[in-house]
C-alpha cells in the first residue's frame, strides 16, 4: 500500500491496486500540500460555497481535480457545523449548571431567613403573651390598693397640682355666678341672692332660662339657652364616642363571627330579586317582602322591645366614576367617609381595627366604628350607630362591604337605631368606573314623635335610605374626578383662575365651606340647640359654640336654622335659589342689590353642581366677594354661600394652600317632601339624568352663622339672639313671596 504526502480532509485521487484481486483493492489517500490548504482556507473565507468556475480556476491553480475541490469544501463547511454546534452545547450545560446553583443558593437563604422570621415571631409571641399577663396582674392588684392615710384609692396626679386646679376652677366658677347673677337680676327683678337654694349639681357651666326677651316678642321654648356653650363642653349632652369600650379578645371573636354572618346575609340581599325585593307600584324602588325575609333569616327576636319599632329597608345600584379599589379605600377610612358623604355622614371615628385585611389589601379587614347619620335640619335628630364595617373580596374586582350594629351593654339602651346587615357591592367596570349596589336596613325605634315636617319623608326611606347614599356617592365621585383633571376649559373658570392648580385650590376652599356648613345644622351631641318661638309654628333653633378651629373665625359663634315647606318643586326651589338674577329677591344682606358671577367652576355633569365666585354691586365693600357652591342630585341640593375677601380669594384663585382662610357659611338645603303630588301648586318632574323626582312639595332649610364676638372670652347677648332671628324670619318670608307661596 502506498501513502502520498499529506492534507486531512482531502478526497481520493486514485492509486495504485492489485489487478488479480479486486476485493483486496485498497484507496490510496492523497494529502494536500500546506500550499493547498492554505490557498483553499482563503477561499472558503471569501466564499464558502464556490460555484463550478470558482472551483475549476482553483484546480487549474493548485494542479487538483475539480472533485477534490468540491469535496475538500463540503467536509470544510461540515466542519464548521459540527464545531458551532459543540460549542453552544458546552455553554447551556455551563448556565444550567451556574442556574441550579445560584437557584439552590437562593432556596435555601429563603428557607434560612424564613426560619430566622418563624423563630423572631414565636419570641415575640411569647413575650407579648407574658406582658399581657404582667398588665392583668398588675390592673388588678390596683384594684386592691388602699390609701394608708385615708383608705380611699390612691391618688393618680400630684395633691398640688390638684389644688392649683381646683382653685383655678373655682374662681372661674366664681366670676361666672357674678355675671349670670347681675345679668338674671335685670329680668327676674330682684337679686338672685334672694331665690330658694338650689341643690348642687355636677354640671360645671350654667344656664340662663328666659321666659321672653322683652321688647322684642320672641320667646324661649325647650332647653335653656346656654351663655357658655362650647363644642363638647360638660354642659352638653352625653356623648356617646366619648364613654370608654373595653373590647376583650372574646368580644373580638364574636365581632368576627357576626360580620362573617352579616357579610353572608347581606351579599344575598344584594344578588336576589324576588321574593326578597319586590317593585313598588308608586315609584318603582326595590322594597323588601318582610314575610320572605323573615322566613329566609329568622330572627328569635328584635333588638328593640318596644312595640313603636319600624323597619326601614331600601336598595338602589348604579355607576359611578371611581375604580373599585379606591372606594373600597374611602369607605374603610372613617375620615375619608366623611368627606364623601358629608351631607349624611355627621361624626365617624374608628374605635378599633379587629383585623387589618391580608397582604396589605383591606379583604378581611374588620373595624368597629361609631358614626351619627343627619339630615339637614335641626328638626331631625341624629341616628347614633356602633357598627362592625367588615370587607371582604369576593372575586377580581368584586368587593362587598357590610355595616352591622354591634351592641355593648352600658350603652344599647341609649341608641334609637339598629343596623341590620347594611352596605354595598362595588364591581369593577371598565374605563375607571364602577358599579355600586347599595342595601340599607335598619331597625328604628321612635322614642320620640318624629317632627311632621319630615314625618313622611323619614317614613318613606328616602332620609336615610339607599337612593340618597347612592346619588351622594355619585355626584361626590364626579366631584372628585374634577378636581383631579389638570386641564380646564376657559370658559369654565371665566378666565379670573389662571391655573389648574388655582382651580383644584378653590374647590377645596369650597368643599371646606360646605362641610363646615353640614356641620353647623347638625344636630349631633356637640350641639345644643335651643328653640325661639314667635317665627312660626316650628320656631328658629339656635346653638353658640366658641371656634378656634383654623379655617374658621376666632370667637363665638351663633348658628340659627329653621325649616318651613313649600309647595314648589325641589328643582324649581334650587333654581331660584341658584340664579344670581334673582338673589336679591331673597339675600337680605345685599340689600337689593344685584350679582354678577366673575368664576365658574363645574364640578359635575349636572349644571347645578358649580362652584361660582360672586360680586355685588353698588355695595360699600368693593373688597369682598361672595363664594358659592351649588349642589344636587335625586335626593336632595344645597346652596351655600360665604362671604370672602378679595385678598383671601387671590391666594386660593392662585393655587396656594387655602386651608387658613376663615370661612363662615349660610345657606340652604332643599329635600322633598316625601309624600306624592297631591296637585296643590307642586308637580312631578324628571331630572336632567332621567330620575323621576317624587315630590309634591319642598322642605327648605335656611341657616345662617354670625360672628357674635371675636373674643373667645366674650359672651352671648340678646340683641345678636334677636337679629339673627329677624334674619331669618325676613328671608323666609321675601322667599315665600318670590315663590308666590302664602305668607302662613
């Protein structure tokens, strides 16, 4: 056999054989020169796929066969195939390699520090168990504690301290006596010295009954005016958020318990028709079929023992423009649940969290909060609820939250209200929106007789009910959308704002306005409110608080309301009371004088929800402007206005913080009637947004607030009691007038 000279990866170029036996014929290899290999390897990096006159100049170059060009270039190219491929196979074994490791590495710091948590959270256990026990050992060896010198329970402050107080106290308990004395004197007609003794009693600040106010025609019904009112002083009535609750870890199961089964109950009024909810034959509101619900949630017995006990029950559902997380957030803050239901809700404070939700979220989340529910007028006493307010998510962007009342035994018996499973299914729909379906149900006992004014309207569920939480929920949440749109239209602001920002600064000056005014016709327990007679037959109601609050004029303040009916439509009530043309038929204080709007903020669908900057001419004060907001929607509308400076009016139109700007509102509410039009001058209307509006008549509210004195020291006299009454007694009637309503 014989070898030529070298060069891998060439073919055959024939050779020699032994002739007389072919099956023993071997291929004698021929090797490339190192000339050749290298000419070729040029080539192929050119190009590695010659075609037949590329490889027939080759073998002419390099004295091979066309053959052994076209082979040693196929073996070439696979070759490169085989080499590529080992090495991308060598790199994924190297990352799954390095992946497992650095995967392995992670699981176990996981499983290391998850152990290190689980070791943290049993000591931490432990010890918060042993100091809950020292507490109990400790409060109850207290009990026990015995004065030495006195045998009474130990003093918790310091004697001197002590004494300085009550000597502080006693000499303004003494200067008090002095001034209610000389001023008791003038109308009694002798010194108060020479009155019967009186027994003691517990209450520090004291009242001045009058019969009359001579002079003036006005007398005094009801409660005492008080001449040294404050917000939640001692000489108001009990107030319920502020008696203590002791909550045991049994009191918070239970809490837990009952909500699951009020969430239960609740979630199957919401999502069943009939036979729970049948369709009235007057309006068309779902009304609950008390037989069906009685069969389906059996009750042993009521929470009220009384037999003048109503059940009110009311369900109403629609869309509104905010996402289903962000009302879910709203309504388990119980700050932010008063500003977006302002108009309802007077008081709400959060007594305790039972659960704070699960993963940062609220589903789960339970809280035991108080809250006192208003209609606005002084006429209508605040419902007073202890609640469980339970959420929980029922599916991806499917809340329900539920209201139950949950009764403590030192203070069931003081509550007229009783909340049975109440609240709302919140779903989310596209674009931002979200559909809301609301279910209130409350068991009520009626003490005492309910005003007649409102008499047909609390009966009828519309005060409290589901259609007016709803459509407050939705004319707030257009509100809110306003005030977070950067861009406005000129038209819009009157070209006086001239900036986003000074735009979202007056709607926050304007909602403050409306709050502060909800709150000053409440008739929650920081109230006191006094009833003057010889307006009419129901009476103006006054109250006086010292403010110094910020945001709100230094001194004391007298709040005066009263409500009288009209048989004018609520829409047509609004209108007048909306259009500055016609404002000086009613505005007193503008003497006649007509308006102009200089500002004009919408703030929802609606063209009654704006808020409008006001300027009055041929006035004495250039200077002041007046700020009104306008607001309505099926249950009801208010009008609000407040007089301001112009300097204050430039920092809020110029977008800096107007939370210091004393604001003093006026203004009115209007709600129906909540009897059908009975054809006596009312009528029945729709809306802009297609709701029928059920009214054969107006209950209008008028309040006003005066600044008595911008000393906090300084005292009630009659003369603001009397003009503040004459006030109102003159815009009831120049409005009753406008109206063309009877005077009586």
């Amino acid at each position: 056999m014989e070898y030529g000279s070298g060069g891998g990866g060439g073919s055959g170029s024939g050779g020699d054989h032994d002739s007389s036996d072919p099956s023993r014929r071997k291929k004698r290899y021929h090797r490339h020169t190192a000339h050749q290999i290298q000419r070729l390897e040029a080539m192929f990096k050119e190009c590695p796929h010659p075609d037949e006159k590329q490889r027939m100049q080759l073998s002419r170059e390099l004295g091979l066969a066309p053959r052994q060009i076209k082979f040693w270039f196929q073996n070439r190219r696979t070759q490169m195939k085989v080499g590529t491929s080992s090495v991308c196979f060598c790199l994924f074994v190297f990352f799954l390699v390095l992946f497992s490791r650095l995967l392995s590495i992670h699981l176990f710091t996981f499983w290391f520090q998850a152990q290190h948590e689980r070791a943290d959270n049993c000591a931490l256990r432990s010890e918060n168990d042993k100091i809950r026990c020292e507490n109990i050992a400790i409060r109850e060896a207290l009990k026990n504690v015995i004065c030495p010198s006195c045998g009474g329970p130990p003093a918790t402050e310091d004697s001197y301290f002590d004494d300085q107080k009550l000597r502080m106290e006693n000499a303004q308990l003494k200067e008090e006596l002095d001034r209610v004395s000389s001023i008791a004197a003038k109308y009694i007609g002798r010194p108060i010295s020479q009155l019967p003794p009186v027994q003691p009693i517990h209450i520090s600040s004291l009242d001045l009954r009058m019969a009359s106010f001579d002079g003036h025609g006005i007398g005094v019904a009801g409660p005492s005016l008080d001449l040294d009112l404050l917000r939640g002083s001692s000489s108001s009535l009990p107030n319920l958020p502020l008696q203590p609750v002791e909550i045991s870890d049994m009191d918070k199961s239970l809490m837990t318990d009952i909500a699951a089964n009020a969430m239960e109950e609740l979630l199957r009024l919401l999502q069943t028709d009939e036979p729970l909810w049948i369709k009235s034959t007057n309006d068309g509101r779902d009304v609950l079929n008390l037989e069906s619900y009685g069969r389906i949630f059996p009750r042993t017995n009521t929470h009220f023992k009384s037999p003048n006990v109503r059940i009110e029950a009311s369900r109403d559902s629609g869309v509104v423009i905010m996402n289903g997380l962000a009302l879910v957030d709203m309504f388990m803050d119980s700050n932010k649940w008063v500003e977006i239901f302002p108009t309802i809700v007077s008081v709400a404070k959060t007594i305790e969290v039972i659960s704070s939700g699960m993963l940062g979220s609220h589903n789960g989340s339970l809280q035991l909060m108080y809250e006192e529910l208003q209609v606005l007028s002084p006429f209508v006493p605040t419902r007073e609820f202890y609640i469980l307010r339970y959420c929980r998510q029922i599916d991806q962007g499917l809340w329900a939250i539920v209201n139950v009342s949950y009764d403590f035994p030192q203070i069931s018996s003081q509550c007229q209200s009783h909340r049975l499973p109440s609240g709302c299914l919140i779903q989310d729909m596209p674009n931002g929106y979200s559909k809301v379906t609301w279910v209130e149900h409350v068991e009520v006992e009626d003490k005492t007789p309910i005003h007649r004014l409102y008499r047909d309207l609390i009966h009828s569920g519309l005060a409290f009910g589901a259609e007016r939480w709803l459509s407050t929920l939705q004319r707030m949440c257009e509100r809110f959308a306003c005030l977070m749109v950067s861009g406005s239209a000129t038209r819009d602001l009157g070209g006086v704002i001239p900036s986003p920002d000074g735009k979202r600064s007056m709607m926050k000056l304007a909602q403050r306005m409306v709050n502060n005014f909800c709150t000053s016709i409440s008739t929650s327990n920081s109230h006191r409110w006094t009833t003057l007679s010889g307006l009419n037959e129901v009476g103006v109601r006054v109250t006086v608080h010292k403010s110094s609050d910020p945001g709100q004029p230094n001194g004391v303040v007298l709040s005066a309301a009263t409500t009288f009916w009209l048989p004018v439509t609520p829409q047509n009530v609004f209108n007048f009371f909306k259009d500055e043309r016609t404002r000086s038929q009613w505005d007193v204080l503008s003497n006649g004088n007509a308006v102009q709007e200089v500002a004009h903020i919408a703030n929802g669908s609606h063209p009654g929800n704006c808020i409008s900057v006001l300027r009055a001419f041929n006035t004495s004060q250039n200077n002041m402007l007046i700020l009104q907001e306008s607001c309505i929607d099926n249950s009801g509308s208010l009008v609000v206005y407040c007089p301001v400076d112009l300097p204050a009016i430039n920092v809020a139109m110029s977008g800096e913080d107007p939370s210091y700007i004393p604001l003093l509102p006026s203004g009115f509410t209007i709600s129906p009637d909540g009897h059908p039009d009975q054809g006596d001058g009312a009528s029945t209307s729709s809306s802009a947004h297609g709701n029928i509006v059920r009214s054969g008549g107006s209950l209008i509210t008028v309040a006003f607030q005066i600044l008595v004195s911008s000393l906090p020291s300084a005292k009630l006299n009659l003369e603001s009691v009397t003009t503040v009454n004459n006030l109102i007694g003159t815009t009831v009637q120049q409005i009753k007038a406008a109206l063309n309503c009877p005077s009586s």
